[in-house]
C-alpha cells in the first residue's frame, strides 16, 4: 500500500537531519568546525490548471509585477535599514554586522574565560578584552578556545586503564590538545615523576595498588609541595572529600559525574590556584623593593646555619648594615631617591657577598648579612672592609651624586655551641647600635659588656617610665653668688633620680635616654611646676632676696608648639614672678634649628622670664648669631674655668666678659671649685659664680637654710668648712 506524500516528505525530512546529525559529530570528533544546516526551501503543493477570466488574469499580472516575498531574517534586514535612514544614518555593510553578531556569541558565551598559562607563570588572562580577541583565539592553530598558550602537562596516577583511555579521550574531545597527559599506575611511578619532571597538575585516584587513602596526598606533597593535586575518585563521601583538601588537595572529582569539560576546568583553577599562592609564598618572604629575603627568610637561613655548625670550630657571623643619615637623604631628596639608595645597596652587598651567605633586607634602611663558616673576628674585619669599599662608590640620584656610608654590628656564634637566631640578631642590633653612637661609619663586634650595658638600659627605661608616678624624682638647687658681695643671687634646678634600687642617679645617665625615649618633655614639664612653686615659696620667705630660679629646656621641649603655653600656665598657677626665672638653653641646642628656636625664645621674652646660653663657647660660637638673640644672660663653660690659671684661657675669659657686658648680658661662671678662682673672677669683672667652691646642688631646705634673717648668704669661706 502506497503511503500519503506528507508522510513520504517527512521521512525524507527525518533522513536528511539524521545525516547531517552525523556529518556534525564526524567533524566535532575530529577536532574541525561543524557546518551550518542550509535552509531548504520548502517545496508548495501543484495546483492544478484552471482557466482562469478577465479579473483573474489581471490579478496573476499584478502578482508577478511584484518583487518577490522576502524571508522572516531580510525583512527584518529591510526595517532596521529603513529606521536607520530616518535618524539620518547608513547601516553597516552585511559583512560587518556578521563580525559583530559572531564576535557578540563569543562575548556572551556562557563559559567563563580562563587564565593563560604560559611557561614561567608571569602572564595571567585579562577579563576586560574584547569578545572579538577571544574569538580570534578560538580560531588559532594550536589553541582551544584560546584558553592556553601552552599545554598543560598532566600526570595521571589511576591504576585502571580502561577508564585512562576514557578521560584521555573525554579531554581530547573536549579540551582539543590543550592538555599533555602523562600515565602511571603506581604511587611510587608518581613520585620518579614528580622529583624528576614534575607536571602542571597531578590527578589521583586514592585507590592504588601500594598506596591507599590520603597518604598518597602526602607523599605527593612531600615530593613537590608546589605541584597541585585533584582528586579523582569513585568514592562519593563528603567526609573524605574535606579531610582530602585538608591534607592539600586542590579539589576532589568523582568519576561518574566528571567529564573531560570539567575535569579541564577543575585542572585550569588548580594550576592558577597554585600559581597565586607561590606568589604570596614569594611575597611574604621577600622584599617587594629590592627582592632580597625579608626578616622571616632571613631568620630561617641563619637558624639553618647555626644548625649546620653544630659540632664545628666554625663560627656563624650575623652583619647588620645601617645607612647612616638615611632619613637626611630621604627628607632632602625624597623618597624615590631613598629608594633608589636601597636599591643600589642591595645590589652592591649581593655582588660582594660569597658564594653560600645570605644577604637580605631587614627593614627600612637596614640590612642583614649571614655568614657561615667564620674563623673569628680577623675574618668578619675582612667583610666589614669588603662592605665598606663595596658602597664607596657614589650613588647618582636625581642628577647628582649621593655618596653613602654605613654603620655594621657584628655578633659572632659560639664555636660549637648551640645558639638561637634570635639570640644573634638581638647582638648584632646591640654592636650597631654602639657603632651609631660613636658617630657612625664604622663597625662594633658585640661582646658581653655591651650586652649589660643594654640591658641595664632596657630595665633604666622601664623604670623611667614610672618613675614620675612613683613620685622618685627629685629637684636639687646650686647656688649661684655674686663675685662681688658674696650674696646668694640665685639658683638653678637641677633633677636628679632616687631610684628604689640603685640609689641617685644623676642627670648624664638618665636625660638622654628620656630624650630618645620622649620622656623628657614630661619631666621638664614636672621640673618647671616643681621649680616655680619652690620659687613662690621662697619669694613669700624672703621678698627682698629676689632669688633668681634657672630651669634648663631640653630641644623637645624648645620644638613643643605648645611650649608658651604651659609655661604661662605654670607661672599662672603657681604665682611667681616671671622676672624670678630664666630659662637656660645650650648653644647646641639653639643651632638645632637657630629659625624655629628664636622665635620661641622671643615669645618667652614676652611673658617676662629671662633667657640665658649655657655653656657658651663649646659649640658654635657665633658671635652674628649671639647678638641677634634675645638673651639676658651667658654661662662661660667649666672648661675655661677650670683651666683659668693658664694665660690662654684668662685671655679668653677675659674677651667673653667683655663681650658679653658690651652686649648687656649678665655673665656667670660654672665650675668654680678654688677660692683664687673667685679672686681672678672678680678682677675680670664677673657677675656671678657657680660651682662645687659654693656648694653641690642641694635640696630645697639646705638652701632655705642658706638665709639668715636679713636674706644673706653665709660668706664662702663658712660654706666651704661645711
């Protein structure tokens, strides 16, 4: 029985598909572009003829005068070049608007794009590029789907062949050659393969024939721990999967629901994953400037290095490099310049170092060096000078040239004893620190005094802290008299520290440990209120005397912006007179920064206090610069006084009282400790006097004492028996 047409049409429609159903999967499997079904016109139904009259003929005519039907794609084609022409604009020729349609498909193709893997892992996929390039790397030779410049090497550790060929053959049909993989069914074969040729990635079956369960994991990462692992099992357990990653896979796959798209995607994000974090491993151990081992490295190295001269005659030696005036540098020339100064010194150590040491940047401008296999100190005096002639060269920054040198602290390990790197470290830090204090430029080899040293300093600074709590301080006064009449004419405040344990301690061995601490500006903060209130005390017992108070201002009290302040708020509330106290400041400290400190000098002159320079004549001395502060007073330097029988220094004792009665200061001389002293003194016209011959710095009531009822002082000869 013969069937209908319609349905002999649609199976020869059903055959057509099923044959170019097959054609597509032919070219995908071989890796070629599958071609586009062609539209087949659909064929209409004959009609039968009919004579057709008059009004049917001229109806057929004015059919065929017509253009043809357009498809439903061209009159769409046609409107948009219509609504084109009305807002005034061409449309794009039909090959262009085809590049935008196919390059808008690869733009939106529901994929995410993936990283370039390139061979030294140092480019990465940019996200932001055009849908376009992606498309044009989808067409390159040699690529699929424009997500690899490279293969992928993968290993694979599954004992069972059969399902090998399957995933090699999922790959190839989904990845193309993206991927290399590499064959193995033993855990053993793995790990020759990985200590010899490590791969990209490494996928896992957890079931071997001498390896089961997750110790397979470890010996992998005990072999290379950079390589990255995916799991690749038939066991379905959520359990296993997490202690899986814990134990450091990078993901975990069950066979029967991964197929080669996924399994490549899994590969691509662990061997980005790892990448990343080799670079986090890299940045946290290294300097980002310089690219030298940072601290951490650093401390690893020379633990390593104590470790290997253990039992040894041989010595680890640890060098700290310090560029001295660094902070000069970076304030005048900036900080790029400051970089640029690190830069060239960490190439510069690198290039003198030996072969085996390790040399790397420790922290702002500071360096550290390892060094095994030291004899003694002969042999790290040999690398001091090395480092030394290496950083003579100068440096050209920004056009000129810098030239740079540098403080070195050198601690030595025991021979043969266990040390700690930390240990090291602390001693080296102490020797540099005792080469900056003796100006730089040098090197200190550490030994065990400066190790006491620094730790009574360290518990000195500890109780410093406290020490104003615990009220511990105390304020002495010496006597200032007049060379004249012997009177007492004034006093100056001096601090002085009862420490509960080791007893007074006197102004050199704690004041310059509270200006490097910042704890001076507090205690001359105590000492200005406890000097003023003192000085109101005294003014109420004997009004007539007019006992001149001097207060020494350290130089971070002289750069406090709050400085006039507190000090009108002391005389405030404490009542004195400020024409009773003068403020002595050395020549030192008013070089610092001569703008700035005359002009808080000026300022305290107007509250009405005086102002005096002590120690004239062992800094500066710039006369220029002396007649243009505003100063009442100037104390000559024991120096001079000590050593006044010798005609030189009478002489220049002699010019400075000269000079400083032309100017209209009241000149005091400090360290009289003779009474012929007095005598030469007096004859060279000086107002006052101070010294041991008068008294040590008392406390308040032995000064108290010092005044009878008509406010005199006892005469020097009585005061000097005492």
């Amino acid at each position: 029985m013969r069937r209908p047409r319609a349905a002999a049409r649609r199976a020869a429609r059903a055959r057509r598909q099923r044959a170019r159903l097959r054609l597509r999967r032919a070219a995908r499997h071989r890796g070629e572009r599958a071609p586009r079904p062609r539209r087949l016109a659909r064929r209409r139904p004959r009609q039968r003829h009919r004579p057709a009259g008059r009004r049917a003929r001229a109806g057929a005519a004015a059919v065929r005068a017509r253009p043809p039907p357009l498809g439903r794609h061209r009159a769409r084609a046609r409107a948009r070049d219509r609504a084109a022409r009305h807002r005034g604009r061409r449309r794009a020729p039909l090959a262009r608007r085809r590049r935008r349609r196919r390059d808008g498909r690869a733009l939106h193709d529901p994929r995410p794009p993936a990283p370039v893997v390139t061979p030294d892992h140092e480019h990465e996929f940019d996200p932001l590029r055009s849908g376009a390039l992606i498309a044009r790397r989808a067409r390159r030779p040699g690529t699929v789907g424009g997500r690899f410049a490279r293969r992928v090497d993968l290993l694979l550790v599954e004992d069972d062949p059969s399902y090998g060929d399957l995933l090699a053959e999922q790959m190839r049909y989904a990845w193309g050659d993206a991927f290399a993989l590499r064959r193995c069914d033993t855990l053993d074969a793995a790990l020759r393969i990985v200590r010899d040729v490590p791969p990209d990635c490494v996928l896992l079956d957890l079931r071997l024939p001498d390896s089961r369960g997750l110790e397979s994991i470890g010996a992998l990462r005990d072999a290379d721990p950079d390589v990255p692992i995916v799991v690749l099992t038939s066991l379905d357990d959520e359990i296993a999967g997490l202690e899986a990653m814990q134990a450091g896979a990078q993901d975990y796959l069950l066979k029967s629901e991964s197929d080669g798209q996924l399994i490549g995607r899994a590969v691509r994000y662990a061997v980005e994953r790892a990448r990343f974090e080799r670079q986090l491993d890299y940045q946290a151990l290294h300097d980002s400037l310089t690219g030298l081992p940072n601290r951490l490295l650093l401390l690893d190295h020379l633990e390593l290095a104590l470790r290997r001269a253990e039992g040894t005659k041989a010595s680890v030696a640890a060098l700290f490099v310090d560029i001295d005036r660094f902070k000069l540098i970076n304030d005048s020339l900036g900080h790029g310049a400051g970089d640029r100064i690190l830069i060239e010194t960490a190439q510069a150590l690198e290039a003198m170092m030996r072969p085996g040491d390790t040399v790397g940047r420790f922290g702002g401008d500071q360096f550290a060096l390892v060094c095994d296999g030291v004899g003694g100190e002969h042999d790290v005096g040999q690398i001091a000078e090395r480092i030394a002639q290496a950083l003579a060269d100068p440096v050209v920054v920004a056009g000129r040239e810098v030239f740079v040198s540098a403080s070195i602290g050198i601690a030595l390990s025991r021979h043969g004893g266990p040390d700690r790197a930390e240990d090291l470290v602390r001693s080296a830090e102490v020797a540099l620190d005792r080469a900056k204090e003796h100006g730089g430029s040098r090197w200190e080899l550490f030994d065990s005094d400066m190790q006491r040293r620094a730790l009574r300093r360290l518990e000195m600074e500890h109780d410093l802290y406290r020490a104003i709590e615990r009220d511990e301080l105390r304020l002495l006064y010496q006597p200032q008299v007049s060379c004249t009449d012997g009177l007492l004419a004034g006093v100056e405040a001096l601090v002085r520290w009862d420490h509960p344990t080791r007893g007074l301690i006197g102004p050199l061995e704690f004041v310059p440990l509270a200006e490097e601490t910042g704890l001076i500006t507090a205690i001359g903060g105590w000492v200005l209120e406890e000097a003023c209130r003192q000085s109101h005390r005294w003014s109420e017992q004997r009004p007539e005397a007019g006992l001149k108070v001097s207060v020494n201002l350290s130089v971070l009290q002289l750069t406090q912006p709050d400085l006039v302040d507190a000090v009108t708020s002391v005389l405030t509330t404490s009542g004195v007179d400020p024409a009773e106290l003068c403020f002595e400041v050395t020549e030192t400290t008013m070089m610092r920064d001569p703008g700035a400190t005359l002009a808080t000098l000026v300022e305290l002159k107007r509250l009405g206090v005086q102002v005096g320079i002590d120690d004239f004549g062992t800094g500066y001395s710039s006369l220029a610069y002396l007649s243009r502060l505003p100063i009442d007073l100037l104390k000559i330097d024991r120096s001079f006084i000590v050593n006044l029988d010798e005609p030189d220094n009478e002489r220049i004792v002699s010019a400075l009282i000269s000079l400083s009665h032309a100017l209209g200061l009241t000149v005091v001389a400090e360290g009289v400790e003779r009474p012929h002293h007095v005598a030469a003194l007096t004859g060279l016209g000086c107002d006052l006097a101070q010294g041991f011959l008068f008294g040590k710095a008392l406390p308040a009531a032995e000064i108290s004492g010092f005044l009878d009822e008509t406010g005199q002082m006892l005469d020097a000869s009585r005061r000097q028996d005492r």
